[in-house]
C-alpha cells in the first residue's frame, strides 16, 4: 500500500511538473535592445528575443506603465516576424463543451454577451438543418435587442427581425452626402425610360426601413417607386411611394428588410406614367454620391435628396430562429464549413463544437429552447440533438525558436514628465528584462507637406518641427533608396516612379537629441495627381463654406480673408483652364506647383471657446511710454507704480469688461493646426464716461479689426479708441488666448486719479484701503479666474496633447461604442485599444470620455462662469 503511495506521489508531482513546463518562454542572449531616450508619451523602439514553446496566444505582454498586448497580437503586427507556430494551425480559438441543456436561462446586460455550443460526434455525413426559440422580456428599441453571432466570428448572422408598429427612428436616417446646406437644384423624372436616380449610403442596423425622397408633382400623375439594392447590386426591397403635393416634400414608403450590421446600400427613386414630378438634389460635388441610371457609374459627381431610415425593432416576446438566414446562407451549411476548416475533415469522432455568441443591445432576460439539431452519421443514420452546452475558451498554443519580437507596434510607451525611469517588460507575470530610458524635450514632428506628388516632378517637402532648441540637422530618407541632409526643415526630391513610399525624417538639435517621424508619400502621374488634387482642393472648398455659413458675420469675415477663399476658387479656375491647354511635361509641372501651394486645410473645426470672461489688464502689459504717446499728457518716470496703479484702479471704478474668444483650427493631411483666434470686447461702462479712453495691444501677426472699428498704429501698438463703443471684434494668427492676450484698457495718463494715493496721511491712508480692498478683491477673482483657466488649460491641452489628430478620438469612441454593442466588457475594449498601439493614457481618457465621466480637474459649482466656458469639439457631431 505503501509503495502504491509513493508511486501516486511521483505520479502526481510528474504531472504537476510537467503542467507547469509545459508552457515556457526563455530569454535569449542578448535578450533585449530598446533605444534609451523618448520624448513624452512616445513609444517604445526595440526588440526581445525569445523562444516560446506552447505559450498561450492570450498570455499578456505588460510594460511597466500597464500597457498591455496579447502575445498572438504583438506577432501578428510584427511584420518582421515570420508566422508563428500554432496548435492549431490557424491560431485559433478552441472550445470545450459540458453540461448540455435542453433550456438555458440568463440575464445580459446592454453590451454584454453569453456564448454557448453545439456539439456533434460521429463521422458526419452533413448538416441537415438547426432551429431553436428564443425568449426575452426586451421592449421596443431603435437598436437590435439581441443579435446572433453563429460561429463568434465577428460576423452577425442574425437580429430581431420584428418591426414595431409606427413611426421609424429619426436618429437613424441616412440621405448620403446629400446637403441641405447646399445649393439645390431639381431633376426631372423621365418616364420614357424609367432610369432611377439613386444614391449610395450606410443603411442602419435594423428590421426594415421607410426609403423616400424630396418629389414635387409639376404635372400630371406618375407611380413612383422606392427600390433598395444591396452592394453587390441586388434588388433586395422595394416599395409604393404616396402621391406628392404640388409645393414639394418628403414622400416615403416602408419595406421589410432586415439588416444585421450597417453597411452601404443604394436607395433609388423611378416612375412610371405619363407627368412631371421633381426631385431635388445638389449638383456639381467634387465627390458626390448620388447617380442616374442602374448599375452604379464610377463618377458619382451629384447629391439627391433621398433618405432611408431604419424602423423600429418590436419587443421580442418569443423569436424563432429557423434553418434559414436573412443573408441566404443556412445554419447548416455554415457549420459544415466551419468543422471542414477548424477540424480538417467532418470527422467529430473525438468531437466537434460550434459556438454561438448572443449580444445584448439592452438589459433583459433571455432565455434559449426548443433546439432541433440534425445531422446524419456516416453509416449510422440520422441523428437528432436537442442540448445547448457551456463552453469553455481554450486559447490555442505557439511555439518558435529563438527570435526577434519588435516591440515598436505594441503600444508600451514611456510617461508624459521629463525625467528618467525604469522601463520594464514581462510575459504573464514573468520579468523578460528591465531598463532605464530617460525621458527627454526631444523635438518633436508634427507635419509633413506635401503627402501627395507626382513622378518625374522635383517637389519641396517642408516638416513641421516643435522644439525647445535649434534643430541643426535633418536627415531625410525618401523610402526610394535616396537621402539626403540640410539644416532647414526644407528638401527638394524628385520621384522617379509612381508609387507609395514611406519618407522617414529624422531631426537632431544642438543638444544632439533626436526624434523620428514616417510619413506615406503617394506618388502618382502628373495627370492624376492634378485631377485628384484639383477635386480634393474643391471639396475642402466646400467644406469650409459650408462649415462657416453657421458662424457669426465677424467669424465669417476673419475665415474667408484668412484663408482667401476667393482667390482659391479663382486659382482653381485658372488651373482647370491650363490643365485643359496643357500639353507639355513643363505646363504639367508648372501646374502642380501653383496647385501645391493651395493649401486648403480639409475642414476646420473650433478647437477651443470661451464666453464671457472678465477681463481685467496684466500689469505687466501696461506700457506709459505708449499711453502717453496715444493720450498725451506725461507721467514722472519715479511713481511708476503708481501710474499702473491708477490704471487699474480706473478699469476697477469705470468699466466692466467681457471677452468672447474662438479658436479655429484647420485639419490638413497630417495634422491639426491652429490658424486664426477671434475675440470680442463687450464694454459696459459703470458710469457716463465722457472722455476718450482705449483699447490697446501690441502689433499681433496678422491683427485684424472689424471693418467699422477705426485703428491706429504708434510705436509697435495699435489702439482703438472705445469712447461710444460698446462692442468690438478683432482677429489674429498669434498665439495668445483669453488667458494671455497681452492688452489694455486706459484713458490718457492725464485721466488718471493718483491723488487718493499720495495726498497726504489721512488720503493716504483711505487710498491704501482702497488698494488693499482692490487688492483682495483681485485677488480673489484671479485665483478663482485661474482656476477656470487651469481647468480649460488642462481640457485643451490634454486632450489635444493625446489626440493630435481629432479624427483618432472620434473614431476611439465609435470602437467603443460598437465593442460594447458587441458584448465586450471594459477589460476587453481597454486590451484591444492597446493591442492596436493606443497608449493607455489614450485608452483611459476615452473609456472615461465614453462612460460621461468626468476627465479634467473637478468642476466649480458656484458660478455660471463655467457654464460659460466650454470647449467645443465638432468630431462626435453627426447630421
């Protein structure tokens, strides 16, 4: 008995030993390389080398700042790495299946999901059919209650397809890139012919929808027709439009199309009969999306006033989920295929399972039933299954030799302060090496211009540098084979073929630090890059009209003498004449050249905006000198002080003054940049003040006033006299703000009171009161203005430092959004952020963002000032 023991013993430690060894990774030698100096938040470059035998592809890669990235992740974005070994082959996901139910009951949460399984054994002949019944207590909803991802794939393969009763969901219609902003213009329906106007769009998720149009009746009377074709231009839907009224409107009818996921379709309008009816569209689009005629043409120049909008999904009560899917395949044959590609053959004698993922749009309780699995056995017959199992994730195994594992895609980054830090890497817990790095005022790269050229053509490529010091040198390597060294952030390069090339900058500065930035270069024939280029400026064109037509007349003034709309649209003019009369390589060039310097931003957007914030002068940009040149009289050189005090104490006694501020920036290929600040005064005078008095600041890049404002330059100022203003705007393209522009209100020196400050004791005593109280009182509100400030400060620079690119943060959200639809929980979304080489700042700014919470400095209840202060952002805007 004895002996049987220690056998058992030795069996079991056996066991143990090798459960444990049986997943391991060594280190090589040398086992790491990673650069050594950052700038802030930058990421890490570098490589480990390992070798891995049968280690989890979910085992978790983390650096010491709590990045982290699953190991099949890192491998598959290394393109350096050759494929890795796998059990099994794919890589993939395997299932074990247990405690088999005829009924499965659960809660889901909105967002959450529950997978179960099919299970099969036997040598399988096929797959007859599967159907089952499906139960819930979720009630009328604009979005899919549940959705059905049959072989948790990603794909969904099934939705409630009931439609409830009533209206549709207005959040959900779509009319293309058709603009009602825009000039319009109406299109005759021909009836002779019966061609259709159509017009590409993202249809929602839904279980049918109304499709309709813009239709005005001229005369007569047409049928009109609704027609829903999907991107393999199939006609999957249509429906009867209502007669339209004579003045023109929206007409719509309903079809029952169910649509598990958003996807683009074509929406058409036709008539038949003998009239004239008109529909409205925009017209002569540099990229439109509407077309006459069926199939669809490669040249989509108009915009039609055509809609879809997705109806509502009815409460579930019991849905039956059959054989057949809405998209024509059948449960059958989708699992037939996938046992042939998971397990090689259809052969389940050792077992088969198929997952099923369901998703919850809501909170509700589900409950599952009623399955009838059949499928044949070779050589046994037809076999029948009415059990849903639990299944547990088994993460598939790799395993490779010694090799080097780039971690420059991996999202592990260094922090934000300047400094030096330990920097370390581990797999599951295990230490793979550790490092200090210091964190350095490198410079930085912002932009590259231009990202687009053509062959043969010597163009300028000019970077866009952020530096604490002089950069001495930059270092271009064009991606063709060709490089090159200048001092200034300018080089000339010639392209010899068309292309995609990644041109890499490298800067160095007097401190001998560096930075590196790649950037894709498209490199076409001249042609192509004049027509492509010639569309793409009038389609920023247009955008920004249609961005500024919105904004106050003085914003809109600013904008387009800024930005010199006119003379772009007559350049474009004058360059599509050339191009037509153009017949040489030198007419080309010539052309691309007065094309490249049209540097129209994509759009604009306003990146920060404050409203209504006192403003009180810094006593630092109080200038004497100017003041008595602007006022006349003169001021003794020995009370100084004094004198500052007197216009403090004036602005205090005589005006409240409020300031308007807007920053718009411009969003061009490569980045985001301010271009013009805009500011209005509101003066409102506490008493009659019956003297000149004046706005005063330096001669700022660019300034700007509006055009009935009457401004004077002296000695590097510029003045407005105030007297009977009470409201004045002006631009500029430096960088200052609300915090920081650097003017002044004052009258003449003469003006000022400085008598309650020096005439004698008893004054001298009630104007150090004075002082004293105005001191506090400033005090006060600047503590309490600097705390705004701080918190607008740490809202605009924050988000931007983290999102340079907006469009980033837009799109961080919408992948949320949707993971969550998907039924993955925080840690899951937050993981697959990171995978996807978002640092984990980004990542915990944006899961804050999303869930509403608060991700600045902790809001000041007490005043409507903050109310007031706000920063817009246009990038979750949607029609």
């Amino acid at each position: 008995m004895v002996e049987n023991i220690r056998y058992f013993a030795i069996f079991l430690t056996v066991v143990l030993f090798a459960s444990i060894a049986s997943a391991i990774f060594s280190a090589g030698n040398p086992d790491h390389s990673i650069e050594d100096a950052y700038g802030p938040s930058e990421s890490i470059r570098g490589w480990i080398n390992i070798s891995l035998t049968d280690e989890s592809t979910n085992s978790l890669f983390e650096d010491s700042r709590g990045n982290s990235i699953k190991l099949i992740d890192l491998l598959k974005k290394d393109s350096r790495h050759s494929s890795p070994s796998c059990d099994p082959v794919d890589c993939s996901t395997d299932y074990t299946a247990g405690n088999g139910e005829t009924s499965k009951t659960l809660s889901l949460d909105e967002g959450n999901s529950e997978i179960f399984g099919l299970k099969f054994t036997g040598n399988l002949n096929g797959i007859n059919s599967v159907s089952f019944s499906l139960q819930s207590d979720a009630p009328i909803a604009c979005v899919s209650q549940i959705e059905i991802d049959i072989l948790d794939d990603g794909n969904i393969d099934f939705i409630n397809n009931k439609i409830a009763a009533g209206g549709g969901c207005s959040n959900l219609e779509n009319d293309g890139c058709y603009n009602a902003l825009e000039e319009k213009k109406e299109y005759n329906l021909v009836t002779a012919i019966n061609v259709p106007y159509c017009q590409k769009m993202n249809i929602s998720e839904s279980p049918g929808f109304y499709l309709g149009a813009w239709v005005k009746n001229v005369s007569g009377s047409l049928n009109l027709e609704m027609s829903l074709y999907d991107n393999n231009n199939v006609n999957v839907a249509n429906c009867a439009l209502p007669a339209p009224t004579n003045s023109g409107g929206e007409v719509s009818c309903s079809v029952d199309y169910p649509v598990s996921e958003s996807r683009e379709h074509y929406v058409c309008i036709s008539s038949t009969g003998i009239g004239e009816y008109r529909i409205e569209g925009n017209s002569n689009l540099s990229e439109g999306c509407g077309f006459y005629g069926y199939p669809p043409p490669s040249n989509t120049p108009v915009a039609y006033n055509i809609f879809a909008e997705g109806r509502k999904f009815d409460s579930i009560g019991t849905l039956e989920i059959p054989n057949s899917l809405p998209n024509g395949d059948t449960w059958g044959t989708l699992i037939e295929n996938y046992i042939s590609d998971r397990y090689g053959s259809l052969d389940c004698s050792t077992g088969c399972v198929v997952p099923i993922r369901f998703i919850s749009g809501m909170n509700q309780q589900i409950t599952i039933n009623n399955l009838v699995l059949n499928y044949v056995e070779k050589d046994a017959g037809i076999v029948t299954d009415n059990n849903f199992y639990d299944l547990t994730e088994i993460p598939a195994k790799v395993s490779s030799n010694f090799q080097k594992i780039y971690l420059d895609e991996g999202g592990f980054s260094v922090p934000d302060d300047l400094g030096a830090y330990e920097f370390s890497l581990s797999l599951d817990g295990t230490e793979i090496f550790s490092e200090e790095v210091d964190v350095e005022d490198i410079p930085m790269i912002l932009s590259l211009i231009p990202v687009s050229t053509a062959s043969a053509f010597p163009t300028e490529f000019k970077v866009g540098i952020s530096s604490p010091t002089r950069i001495k040198k930059y270092f271009w390597d064009f991606g063709d084979g060709d490089v090159d060294v200048t001092t200034t952030n300018k080089v000339t390069h010639t392209y010899s073929s068309i292309g995609q090339y990644e041109l890499t900058v490298t800067v160095t500065d007097l401190g001998e630090l560096t930075s590196s930035k790649t950037f894709s270069v498209s490199v076409r024939s001249p042609k192509s890059l004049i027509n492509t280029t010639l569309d793409k400026i009038k389609n920023n064109i247009n955008n920004i009209k249609i961005y500024i037509v919105d904004l106050d007349l003085y914003a809109q003034e600013s904008l387009n003498s800024f930005l010199d709309i006119d003379f772009a649209e007559e350049e474009l003019e004058r360059l599509e004449a050339a191009y037509d009369n153009a017949t040489g390589e030198a007419e080309y060039n010539q052309i691309i050249t007065d094309l490249l310097r049209l540097n129209v931003p994509s759009s604009l957007t306003e990146s920060t905006r404050a409203e209504s914030i006192s403003f009180f002068p810094d006593r630092e940009n109080i200038d004497l000198d100017i003041l008595e040149a602007i006022g006349g009289g003169s001021y003794d050189s020995s009370r100084t002080e004094d004198y500052v005090n007197g216009v403090m104490l004036w602005n205090h006694e005589n005006i409240k003054t409020k300031m308007d501020f807007s920053e718009f920036s411009g969003v061009y290929e490569t980045s985001v940049d301010p271009i013009l600040k805009v500011f209005e005064i509101d003066i409102e005078e506490k008493k009659d003040i019956g003297y000149d008095y004046f706005l005063i600041l330096p001669e700022l890049e660019n300034l700007e006033f509006e055009s009935s404002v009457v401004s004077t330059e002296e000695g590097g100022y510029v003045y407005v006299d105030l007297r009977g203003k009470r409201k004045i705007s002006f631009s500029t393209t430096e960088d200052v703000d609300f915090v920081s522009l650097p003017a002044f209100i004052s009258p003449g020196i003469n003006r000022l009171s400085l008598t309650e400050i020096v005439s004698g004791e008893e004054e001298g005593k009630k104007s150090k009161l004075t002082i004293f109280i105005l001191a506090i009182s400033l005090l006060i509100i600047v503590a309490f203005i600097s705390y705004v400030v701080l918190q607008e400060w740490y809202k605009k620079k924050y988000e931007n430092y983290l999102f340079k690119n907006k469009n980033d943060l837009y799109n961080m959200v919408n992948y949320v959004n949707n993971s969550k639809k998907r039924g993955l929980k925080n840690k899951e979304i937050s993981d697959n952020l990171r995978k996807a080489k978002w640092s984990s700042e980004q990542v915990k700014y944006v899961m804050k963002k999303y869930a509403g919470k608060r991700t600045g400095m902790l809001e000041l209840p007490l005043t409507n000032l903050m109310k007031k202060v706000k920063k817009k952002s246009d990038f979750y805007k949607t029609r």
